[in-house]
C-alpha cells in the first residue's frame, strides 16, 4: 500500500513536472516566435494573417500553389508578403512592380538570400559561386571575369559561335538517323546544349552516345529534381537540419556526384595546364588562380572555381534545352507559322550555308518567332529569388533590408496590360506594322537589372542557331497515331513541356 502511495505520488510529480515542462516550452517557443518575427512596419506591403512558427505557409497550398498565388494576388493586390517561418518574403507581381523593382532599383534588389541546401557543394559565406552569390565584390570580380571569358572565347581554336554551329550540325545528324520516325527530341537537344556548355567549361565535346556523358547529364538531371520537394525546401527555411549527419549526402546523392565529376575535370585540367595557351574557362580561372593572395581574396579559389562550373551547367543547360523543346512543339502546334519560318530561312540563308548571327537583323519573323517562344514558353516563371540589399521602398510600400523578393516573370511575360494576346502564341507580338523586329520592354524572360542571366547573350545565340539549323534541314510534323501535345507546362523550377514525340522530315 505505501509503495503505492508511493509510486502514484511519484508519478503524479512526474507527471507535473511534464505538464511544467509543457507550459515552460510554450511560453519559450511563443517568446522565440516573438523575438524572430518581423517587427510592424509601416507601409508593409499587405499579406495574409501570419501564424508562430509557420508564419503564412497555411496560405499556400502546396498541391496547387499557382493557384493560392493567384487568390493571394487577388485579395492584395501586385504587392504583397508572405513570411516562411521567419523569413519574410515580398512578392512582386505585374511589369510596373518589377521593372522598377529589378531595373530603376536594381542595387536595392540585387542581393540574393543565402541558401543552405547548397552548403553540402562547398557553398558557403567564402565561395558563393556566381548565380546566387551575395551582392558584393566577391560577386562583381567573378561575374566580370566569366562574362569577359564568355565574350573572348577566340581563345580555343574556334569561337564560339563557330562550335554552337559544328554543334548543330551533330544534333541534325541525330535527328536525320532516326529517318523520319517519331522521337522525343528531348535526350539529343539536351546533348548539344550541354556541349556547349562543356565546351566553354572543359575545352571538349562528348559523342552523343559516349557513357562518360550520359553520366553527367544523368547526375544534373538527378541534381535539379533533388532540389524540388518539401525536403529540400523545408532545409532551406530550417538549415539546421542541413547539419544532421549524412542527410544531406542522402538526399543530394546525384549532386554530390555531379561534383565528385566536376571535381575529376578540373584535376585533369591542373595536370595537363600550360600557362602559356588557355584552352577554355577552367584554364582561364586557373590563370587567375596563380595570381596570388589578391586573386584569392577576390574570390578566385578551387572551391570557387568547382561552383562556377555548376553554375554555367545549372544556368546554362536545363534552360536553353526546355526553350527549344518548346520552340519545336510549337511548331508542331502550328505549321503555318512554321512555313513562314522556313520561307525566310531559304530566302535570306537558303538550304545549304549554315547560319550565322550575322542573319539574325535581317530575319525578323524568325526572330519574332524564337522571343515569342521564351516569351510564351515563361520557363522560369518566377525568376530565381532575389533579396533587397538595404531598405527601400517600392510603389509606396516599404520594405526593409534582407527581404527576400520573389519577381513573378511569368506575370510580366503574360501581362494583360501590356501583350496584346498573352495567352496565345503569337509572334507577332515582336513584329511592327512594317514586319519588322521590335522588342517591348516588358519582355524579360532573363530577369533584368545587375542579377540578369550572365548567359543571355549565349543563350540567344544557341536559340538562334539551333533553331534556324532544324528548320533549314527538317519540317516538323506530329506523328499521327499521337495525340495534339499538351500546351500546358509542368513545373519544377522550370516550367517544361510534357514529353511529345515528333517526326523530324528531312527538307
Ligand atoms: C505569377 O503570375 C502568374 C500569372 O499572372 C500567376 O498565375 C501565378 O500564380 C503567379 N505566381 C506567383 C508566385 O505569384
């Protein structure tokens, strides 16, 4: 009996002592919430009601965000704020908001939130790469330099232009051996587009069917799908986590070993480098690299150089690859815009030359055509996240330092104010009454401002030339035991058509 009394008097303590606990981890956890939480601004731009902890991720639904962001955008208008947790984000919809957000305020939105699902690749407060470093110096010398190693790329044997053409021609010799049956251009398109890349990073191409690089490009495939997801975007909201041993490694597998090959490429090109001839990026930052302390403090390390290699691929394959499978869908979905293409393909280059930037000015439907695809295609509908740099203000709302700005593109590439019809494929967006180019401003599928994509001008020159070299060798035309593709994309990160099959015919 007394151990009874005993136990029941222990355990009640016990359970006291839970209920203290409770109570004690409430209060500490709301005064932590408090603390965290933004202060009330004035002229904060307006938002949905804001929870401890979870701030407003109620208010999106995560099965359906589009359309949560177009209810939110509805009720408050182009400008409003959304808090993940205690991160406090301003949405920015419409040309007007992020035009003068990302061109009149450019350095006021130049910074970029610091993300730590990428710490795991060797980013970090001294090696940011390029596409998401901080705004600052760091940020300006290695933009600089791989923007002028973009721009001089004489320094192999060919130029630039000249390898995006040989490169063309090896994606038509693919497209002709399949005779005529139906395909996915996916896997070949992705294959050019990543040798230029390769080529500009490493100094080679790879043959289509090479094993060595269908590994790569199944690591970056792996490597951007790992990032979508609630894991990976629950670690960027509570990085903590990131630090749990072997999680990261267990959920970024592919982009480790996309590295891990990275990282084998560079070490061949430290083995074999001479200073005296720059075979291709890698070289040219090595060269950077021997020029001592100064060069190091600026940002040119290893570790940096590993990051900018990602960066180029990161930016400059995924996207070139989506806009061009878009390009040739449309072109199924509408023949007659096609013909018109090729009518003046034959008529300014004819069937044999190959195409050069020189014909770009005088081939303006072309032309037309290509920026109505990114325009249309929207592939990254709402740019990469941006943070302000110092507090600022914006149509009359104020918001402070290290808010992180989401700038909804595809808002300003569909505007309704602005394109006469935005939600349809129509070239003639970019065509004056006369025929010829013209290019409204609210066309920004780049971004714009100091963040704009390092790789538009590559970007426009693959687009071109790729193009122009399919439509002057081939007529592309639905297979007919398929069904009319789907013109709605499918959304991660990028905003990419469902897989269709085509017949390529040679012209
Ligand atoms: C961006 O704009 C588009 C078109 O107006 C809209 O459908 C989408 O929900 C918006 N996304 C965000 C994140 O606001």
């Amino acid at each position: 009996m007394a151990l009874f009394l005993w136990l029941g008097s222990q355990l009640s303590s016990l359970w006291s002592n839970i209920s203290v606990l409770g109570v004690f981890l409430t209060v500490f956890t709301l005064l932590l919430d408090f603390m965290k939480r933004r202060k009330k601004w004035s002229h904060y731009p307006p938002g949905p009601v804001s929870l401890p902890f979870i701030g407003t991720m109620l208010s999106v639904d995560f099965h359906n965000p589009a359309h949560s962001f177009k209810q939110l955008q509805k009720k408050f208008g182009n400008i409003y704020n959304l808090q993940n947790c205690w991160t406090n984000v301003v949405v920015l919809n419409g040309y007007k908001a992020v035009k003068e957000a990302l061109v009149h305020k450019s350095e006021d939105f130049a910074d970029r939130p610091y993300l730590p699902i990428y710490e795991h690749l060797g980013y970090g407060k001294k090696s940011e790469g390029i596409v998401l470093a901080r705004y600052g110096h760091g940020w300006k010398e290695l933009r600089k330099f791989t923007l002028s190693t973009l721009r001089n790329f004489g320094m192999g044997k060919k130029s630039l232009e000249e390898r995006v053409v040989e490169e063309a021609g090896f994606l038509c010799s693919t497209f002709k051996s399949k005779e005529g049956h139906s395909f996915n251009v996916h896997a070949p398109v992705n294959n050019a587009v990543c040798n230029v890349i390769c080529t500009i990073v490493f100094g080679e191409r790879f043959d289509y069917n090479d094993e060595t690089f269908h590994k790569l490009l199944s690591f970056f495939e792996n490597f951007l799908k790992e990032e979508t997801g609630f894991l990976p975007q629950l670690l960027n909201v509570v990085p903590v986590l990131v630090r749990i041993p072997g999680l990261a490694q267990k959920i970024f597998q592919s982009q480790k070993a996309f590295m891990d090959f990275i990282d084998v490429l560079i070490d061949k090109h430290r083995e074999t480098w001479n200073p005296a001839y720059t075979r291709d990026l890698t070289d040219a930052f090595l060269k950077e690299m021997e020029k001592g302390k100064e060069a190091e403090e600026n940002g040119f390390h290893y570790n940096n150089l590993r990051l900018v290699a990602a960066d180029l691929f990161g930016a400059g394959s995924e996207t070139t690859t989506t806009t061009l499978r878009w390009a040739l869908l449309y072109m199924l979905l509408h023949p007659e815009i096609q013909s018109k293409v090729q009518a003046e393909i034959d008529k300014v280059i004819g069937r044999e030359r190959p195409p050069t930037m020189k014909d770009q000015v005088s081939m303006p439907y072309t032309n037309a055509v290509i920026h109505e695809v990114q325009r249309y295609g929207d592939i990254i509908p709402v740019g990469l996240p941006h943070m302000t740099y110092r507090d600022t203000e914006l149509q009359g709302f104020f918001i402070p330092k290290g808010t992180t700005i989401i700038t909804n593109l595809s808002s300003v590439l569909k505007d309704e104010t602005v394109w006469e019809k935005p939600n349809e494929f129509y070239p003639e967006h970019f065509l004056d009454v006369n025929g010829q180019f013209v290019k409204p401003d609210a066309f920004l599928p780049f971004s714009a401002g100091r963040r704009v994509c390092l790789g538009e001008q590559l970007a426009r020159m693959e687009l071109f030339l790729f193009f122009t070299t399919l439509l002057q060798k081939f007529t592309f035309v639905l297979p007919e035991d398929q069904p009319r593709p789907r013109e709605d994309g499918h959304f991660a990160l990028t905003n990419s058509p469902h897989p269709y099959l085509l017949q390529a015919v040679p012209r």
